[in-house]
C-alpha cells in the first residue's frame, strides 16, 4: 500500500544507520522528533466536498487526502503535522480521453478547477489546490497506464499517460525494450507527468531528456484536442510538442504519449572512479562529456557530498579499508567520487570504457571498478525512501537543483552551497549541504544540492526554517545565471523565480499561450504562472 | 560575385559532362533550352520605389532585384525569364539590434511590411515579396556577421544572425573550433536563417540539428525583444527558443545567435559501401541508427540515384571497374550506395568503423573504402551548381523532403517517387526521379528526392509542369504520414499542407502566437500561415 503521508510503499524501509546518525549530530547537532498526525485525525478534517456526485469522480475523503499534496518538504510537514489545509473537492479516475473530454467539459458548464495529477511526485507545488471560490476537482491518470502499441520499425510505444515508471518498464521489457527514463522519482511518477514537467532521467546521457524521448501524443484542452503526429524531425514551423513539454497541466490534459524507445542493450555497466579533489574532477567531467565519449551515465559528487555518502554507506570497516587504499593511490582528503555507465554493444562499451580510463587517469583518477556503480544502480531510487529514515531520527532533508553553463557551474555551486549552509545562522543552526553532478552536457551541467537541517519545535516553525532556505538558495539560483528548475519543473514554489529567466516578453507569450487553451484559467492557476 | 539569377559564385561553373546529358536523355528525352533575361532587362522593369529615402535602408533597383527571389525551382524560372513579379521596395543592411529596433518601430509608423532575409537561399519562397497595397522593405542581416564571442569552456559562441556558413567556420575553425553544421546551402545560408527555419545539416548524426544547435540569442519582435538565456538543459516551463525555431519570421527578427560548438576533432572519415539492393540497404542503415553507433553521417541512395551519380560522376572507365568489382562480391544491378562518416578521437573513430562494417556485412554491404567517401565530402556543396549545368543542357532539376517513421519510410518514399516520375505523364512528358535518405534518427529517416524534367517551350509552360508536380507530390507527403518539411522549412509553397499535420488548434496556437509578437501582421504576411 502507498504511503499516505510520506514516499514510495509502506513496506519499504530504509533507516538511517547509527553511525550515520552521529555523522549528523557532529554536523547540525542532534535530532528533533516531532509527531505525526493519524491519517484518521486528517480524514476527520475533511470538509464536505462542494461538488455534485458523478459517475466520473469520487467525493471519498481518503480520496481527496490521498491527492492533496506532493512531495515537496512543505507537502511532507503538511501531511506529517495533519495541517493540510485544502483538500480536492473529488479526484476523477477517467479511463479514457473520451472521459477527460466530458470532464473538461462539465468542469467548463459547471464553473470547476481541474488539477491534472500523475504520479503525485512533485516537489515543486504542481497538485496542490489552493482556497478558491470554485471547487477543485484533482483528474488522476492513474487509469490510464496501458502500453497501447509498440511500432517496433519506429521504435515507438504509445502508452496512456498514466503509467508510471515501473508499468512503463515491465511492459516494455517483456518485449525487449527500455524507455531508458529513469528519474528518481521513478516509482511512482508517470510518463503524462514526465512530459507535462520536462523530466529528466539518470541516463539522460543515453537516452536524452524526456524532451527527446517524447515523439507525440493527444492533448485534451478547453480550445479542443491537439493531435501531436510522430516524425523523426521536421522543419515545418514551430514544433507543438514542446509547447506541451513544461506546460505542468496549464495548457491541456495530455491523454497518449508516444515515446521513443531503445532495444535492450547487451550490456551495461557502472564504474566508479575517485578524483583527488573537486577542481580535477571537474575538469575531467567536463572534458568526457565535450570529447562525447558514448556513456551512459555521469554523476559527479562533491568532497562533502563523497564524504557523506560514504559515512551514510553502511559497512564502516569495508568503507575505511577503501579510504586508505584510495588515499594510498592519491585520493584522499577532498576526493571526489565520479560514477558513470556505458550501455551498448560490448565492442562499443569496452571502447567507452578505455577512452574515460584514459582520460579521466590525465586528472589524476583512481579507478575503482564495478562494485560502489552496483550498489550505486541497487539503491538509485531508495533516496526518497531516507527521508523516512532521516526524520525519525530528527532530521529533515530536501533536494534543489538548477542548471548552468560550464563557466558558471563551480561559481553556482558555491554559492547555491553557502547560501543553503548559511541560511539558518540568524538562529544559530548549522545545515549540512553537499551536492553532486548528474545530467552533464557539452555546454554545462545541472546542479542538485541536498540540505539537511533540524526541525524547529513545532511544524510551523520547521516550516518557517524550509521557507528561509528555499527562498534564499532560488534567488541565489535566478541571480546568478541558474535555470529556476533543471528537472522539478517550476509548479508554484518556483514561479516567483520564473520570470528572471524567461523575460517580460518570455512570460507574457506564456500567459498568451495559456489564454489560448485555456480562456477561463480553470486548469492548474497559479502552477508555472503566478496569476 | 554572387550571381544574381542563380546559385554561388559567378566564379563556380559545373557542367554536365557529356555521358550525363547522354544518360538523361535517354531516360527523358532530349534537352530544351529556354533563352535567359539579362541584369539590364530585369533592372529596367523595376518600379519607382514606395518607400521615402532613409539612412537604415536604399532604394537602389540592383539591391531591389538581388533580393526579390530565393532559389527554389519558381524562383530560378523567375529569374531567368526576368519575370520577376514583385520586388521589395527597399533594402535594408541593419549592423546592430538597435537598429533592427529602429526599423521594427519606422515600419509600424509607416505602415510598412517587413521581410527578413538571410542568405536569400530558400527553397520554399521565404522571401519573396507579394504584391500588396503597404510597401515592402527586406531586411538583410548580412553586415551582421561577425563572431562576437566564445566561452570556451562551455563551448558556445555568439554570432550575429548574418554570418553564412563560410564565415561561421572560418572564424570559429580560427580557434580550433567547428559548429558542424552544414546543409547543403551552407556557402551562402546563414545561422539566422538556419534558426528561424529549423534547418538540418549533413553530420547531424553527430552534431544535431539546429534545434540542438541553437542554444540562445536575442529576437526583436514588435511585441518587445525576446531574450532568450543560455542553459544546458531546463525544466522551467516551456522552451522559448522552440518557439522561434522554424517561426520563418512570423514571430520577430533574430538579433543575436548563441551556438553550442565542438573542439575540432582529432580524426574525420567518410567512407561508402555498397548493398546489394534497397530492402537489405535500408534494414542496414536502420539498424545502425539504432544501435546508436556513434557515426557522424550516414547517406543512403537508393538504386536510381546509385546508378545515376555513377553516371554523372565523370571517369566512365573508373566507374566500370568499380562496378564490376562491385557485382563480382553481390552488389550488381540495383545496388545502393551508403556513405559514412565517423569523425572524433582515433580510439572511438576506430571502434565505430568495426562496428560499421560488421553490422553492414550482414547485409551483404561491400566496403569500398574511403575513395568515394572523399569525393563526396570534396563535392558536398557543389550539387547547386549543377543546377547551372543541367539548365544549359536544357534540363530542369529540383529536390524535394519530407521524414517519416521507419515504419513509412520505404512506403513513402515509393509512393512520392510514383506521383513525380508519372507527374507528366498527361502530356507524354518522362521525369527522371531518384531518392537518398540523409538524416537519419531512431525513430525514421528523411527523405531526399531528385526530379529532373524537361521545360516546356516557354518559361509559363515550365513553371505550370513543375506546379504539377510539386503539388501531386506535396500532396502525396500530406496524405501519407509526411512531415512537409524536414530541413527546407514551410515558407509559402509549403503552407498550404502545413494544416494536415499541425491540425486545426495547431494551426490556431501558431496564429495565435503571431497575433501575439507581430499584431498588425507585418512581418513575412503569408509565410508559414497562409492569410
């Protein structure tokens, strides 16, 4: 069963370790426990819901508890506190686009909001209703996750934009194929979501961005449906797939999506490497992914961040052994530890394999074979699952992540680091911060920080500590040449930001896109474009 | 000098050699030459100017004529007959923003249209002025064509939108640097106009398209200046440059061009083998796309354009040879010739021809190394010139695209060949017709046709023959799963099937769009969106 207040199923469990404890109590002090509300003390909130019954729609109130919130920290203190604040009015399961038609239809006749809603991953705000005269009603997709067809000429699977990771992932499987898409979130977040939010995956290296993985599909709007056909590329005017793509709902209910998909690989691997200090590694990061040496994967972590994945690892002997052989061969204090994939033929990733040795060697690498990218690969979607771990144990944590060119990244980085280590100071808390690399590309990089800090000694308080290091890592993120969101989308906690990047114009001819498909603002308001 | 009634350089002559025009000949029947208009008699038909003098454009008839046509098959017959239509009543050589600016505001006091002009070398009448009650001013960004900067660590270089494809080179290849962008156009086309027309160059296969090219610039509109920042990649809200990419000019006038660069590498290749017949050629080429091996092009003639640039190739005794060492290892009648490149460090240059080779063996490929490789990298932009060659001889030639699903791909590209090659056969009139695919994706391919025919006895009776058949052959795109364009763009002999695969709310977001950055509809009226 999903969790109703937290991440991913509830007989997963992923406790943080003693000594990781101590690692964090050395670093922020130790833990604040606060209480967690019942799920019955929240159904007893509910209101009644302001909606008529449908055959489309629930009005139950563990219906409308289950699609109130996200995945954001505040969506997390909200459900932990009870303190949720509004509720759906009813959620709509349709199982066709034929139903969301009649729903954006009766929704228009019957002045209503729609909150489209995937997977409920997001951690920027997207499916959240807000107090508002008209009733809510959140449209699940959830129904939707078929595997329609593949064209396995093209390449091409169509799917309904429900299916989630893993449903996109056995079905293709089973015929041999990956989507090769696989965002942290994974689990749980859906193939409409990843469109209508620019997702982007682990392996994007390989496979791109959902933005390349996207090849068409049907979107149902307030102005009619947009028919978005198939091609390998085209010149003919504008492309309206990407109009689509980060429209996070404002624009239509995306109701297929056609993906391009990849033959299995033979085979797959992943290394790790540790580089002497931050500088080099960033240097022979950089020049991998400019030299296009064909990998599948990157991802850089920086000292504090190789420091405390290795404190948090488990295993404290085998970990120390490691350390000393490292430091031995040149990595010590400081190293960073690099990760990264080849996928492909064995001839092509045996080349790839020789071309990063080599390289990455000239910045002073130390290769350490296959067994930390096992593990690596093991545990790529557990890390929403610690939050569990990490806040029975008094700690909260939460993730940012922006994008920029190479020239900027290290300036960035720093910045975004000290603002977030900084922010707490006024009441004398520290914050442990470490960040690591993920999605590298010839011009720059994105950049994920995760914060971890203490609950004050009520929610609202813990809260209030969120809001004050949120706020001042975005605005140092949009003043210093950072993209608000590399792969959270914008949803409302970064739509402040948004018009630093796209420019008066840039955000006037959004709003006049969202006007033209949907003239009375009845789906999402306020997500992407503050009103 | 740029000849003012066709292709290039006056300097440049190619001719048709004399087995060639023998072999077209025979397969359409004998040359008809038609009598060119001289400069003078075209400059004497050029009306008084509309427009009043000013210090940002001239009047001059000359300047008037150069850029009244572009170089599609119309354009050419127009240009050679000296019926010429309508020519703009000014020129206009803006060397800043500010004065693109300038201009933008003096046409809205004065009621004037606005057409952007690149290189002049579109196929699709981009740039020709319509007959219309405003006056017509063209705006050419040529004395914008300077490489302003180079970030070089994050490998993107500023340009003005004026440099052609020469000057973007040979300022960048200065520092060790290549954009990789090369269509056929490349002499004379310029980055600009590649943006605003979502063009596709030869080594796309390793350096994308111009969408993936184009990382950024500035666009004046008369809505305001579009800035448009630089990032790697992006989850905030839709992507504004896909708005401008393939916008034709309907949208605003690029100011300002930011391109991501790559270090020149360390080895370039190309090389060709021969299939013994199309269905194995194509499973071939298909399957290498695929399986994603890292080649930087990838071109695949069908059986007739295998045997006709044999036939036009000159050295008839080399080719022989050839061709009998061909058929003695399978590839005899009906071969198709596949060129490839592979361009990057010599470790992976060296992996990816293994891979090449073996995988193309199983289809029967015979390798012939790099010898015709070499020839077609040395003649890649020569193939407009021969237009001249062609016409002297009396034949008309004229190229048509469109991409599609693999799935599609050998369907349509029969289907268009069939409406072309029986396009006149109403008045006994044989066209010669023959088919390479160029760019090449995952998902499909492009599709690249040739049609040469025979004029008519007068320029009218010319132009009404090509009108046929490029209408049954546009319609054969738009009915059969087409894109109208893949690198030519929409501009006015396009627009009319833009509607099929854009649909109606497509076709209203792109108009709506227009409203937005262009009210009074100035700018290229009927370009893209047909009135």
């Amino acid at each position: 069963m999903r969790r109703w207040n937290g991440w991913g199923d509830e007989a997963t469990v992923v406790e943080l370790p003693a000594h990781g404890a101590a690692f964090l109590a050395e670093r922020v002090g130790p833990g604040q426990v606060l209480a967690d509300a019942s799920l019955e003390q929240v159904l007893a909130q509910v209101p009644a819901s302001r909606l008529p019954t449908h055959a489309l729609f629930t009005l139950d109130a563990e219906d409308r508890v289950r699609h109130a919130r996200g995945q954001s920290l505040p969506d997390w203190l909200a459900m932990r506190s009870g303190e949720f604040g509004v509720f759906p009015d009813g959620v709509a399961y349709p199982q066709t686009a034929e139903q969301i038609r009649e729903l954006l239809a009766w929704a228009s006749a019957h002045d209503v909001i729609l909150i489209p809603y995937g997977g409920g991953t997001s951690v920027a705000g997207h499916i959240n209703p807000q107090l508002s005269s008209r009733p809510v009603l959140t449209l699940s997709l959830e129904r939707m996750n078929k595997l329609v067809e593949i064209d396995e000429d093209s390449l091409i699977a169509t799917f309904g934009p429900g299916a989630n990771g893993p449903q996109v992932e056995s079905q293709l499987r089973a015929r041999g194929y990956t989507l090769g898409h696989f965002p942290q979130s994974w689990e749980l977040s859906t193939l409409g979501g990843w469109v209508a939010s620019r997702s982007s995956g682990q392996q994007s290296l390989r496979y791109g961005r959902i933005e390349q993985l996207f090849a068409g599909g049907s979107v149902e709007t307030f102005a009619g449906t947009l028919e978005l056909p198939t091609f390998p590329a085209s010149a003919a005017g504008p492309d309206l797939r990407e109009v689509m793509l980060g429209s996070e709902g404002r624009f239509g209910i995306i109701s297929e999506v056609k993906v391009r998909i990849t033959r299995l690989a033979e085979q797959e691997r992943f290394y790790s490497v540790f580089l002497p200090n931050w500088q080099q590694a960033l240097l022979g990061i950089r020049q991998l992914v400019q030299a296009r040496v064909p990998l599948s994967m990157l991802r850089l972590s920086n000292a504090i961040e190789t420091e405390t994945q290795l404190a948090l690892a488990g295993h404290p002997q085998q970990i120390a052994w490691l350390e000393k052989y490292l430091a031995l061969r040149g990595a010590g204090d400081g190293k960073c530890m690099l990760t990264f994939g080849v996928t492909g033929s064995r001839v092509q990733n045996a080349a790839s394999l020789k071309q990063a040795k080599k390289l990455l060697k000239g910045f002073g690498g130390v290769f350490s074979g296959t067994l930390l990218g096992k593990k690596w690969a093991e545990n790529r979607f557990r890390f929403p699952y610690l939050r569990h771990g990490l806040w029975s144990a008094g700690y909260a944590v939460d993730t940012l992540e922006t994008a920029t060119d190479w020239c900027n990244v290290d300036s960035l980085l720093n910045k975004l680091e000290a603002s977030l280590r900084d922010g707490l100071a006024a009441e004398g808390e520290r914050v442990h911060v470490f960040t690591h690399l993920s999605h590298v590309y010839g011009e720059g990089s994105s950049i994920y920080t995760t914060y971890v800090f203490r609950p004050g000694n009520t929610y609202d308080e813990t809260l209030a500590r969120w809001q004050q290091l949120k706020h001042v890592a975005c605005r140092t993120i949009a003043e210093n040449r950072g993209t608000i969101s590399h792969q959270h989308g914008v949803g409302r906690d970064h739509a402040p930001y948004l018009p630093v990047e796209k420019g008066a114009l840039g955000m006037a001819t959004l709003k006049a896109l969202s006007a033209h498909f949907d003239p009375d603002q009845r789906l999402a308001p306020g997500v992407l474009l503050e009103q």
